[in-house]
C-alpha cells in the first residue's frame, strides 16, 4: 500500500461483495448456453482480477475499485443465456 491508512474492513467487505457478484453468475441451462456464460465469466474474471490487483498490489482504494468493478458489471451484464432452473 502507498501512504495512506489501511482500508477500512466496512471497504473491504464492499469490494470483496461486488467481486462475488461478478463470479457468481447462474450457471447455464445447457451446452449449447455454456459458451455465452464462459465468455461472460472469463470477462468479469478479468475485470475482478484488474480490481483486486489494484487494491493489493498499487495500493488503489477499495471503495473505488468496487465502484470501477461495479461499473465494468454494469457494461457485461450476466444476459443472453438460459440459466438452470430458468422458467420452471
């Protein structure tokens, strides 16, 4: 971290709440849905991974990183597949 107070455990719990809600999306309803869900998945991975790093390696703030995560969310929403369970 660089020369600042340490992050509070209420912004820590912030960003690790919104890095669970990009990596726990539905699972998909069939093979042929599981392609979309992997391709949404491997992005909000990445874009979890963008802002956890900021925050333990560039000592970024964490209640910005939630926001910038929440923002990538946002663009790449968890659409345009079935999900299991989905109308029953």
């Amino acid at each position: 971290m660089t020369d600042r107070t340490e992050p509070s455990a209420g912004e820590l719990r912030q960003l690790l709440a919104v890095a669970l809600e990009a990596l726990d999306i539905p699972t998909p309803a069939t093979v042929g849905d599981s392609e979309t869900h992997r391709e949404i998945l491997a992005h909000r991975t990445m874009d979890t991974v963008i802002a956890l790093r900021g925050v333990l390696e560039g000592g970024d703030d964490p209640g910005w990183s939630a926001d910038y995560l929440r923002a990538r969310l946002a663009e790449k929403p968890a659409t345009g597949y079935r999900a299991w369970g989905e109308g029953r």
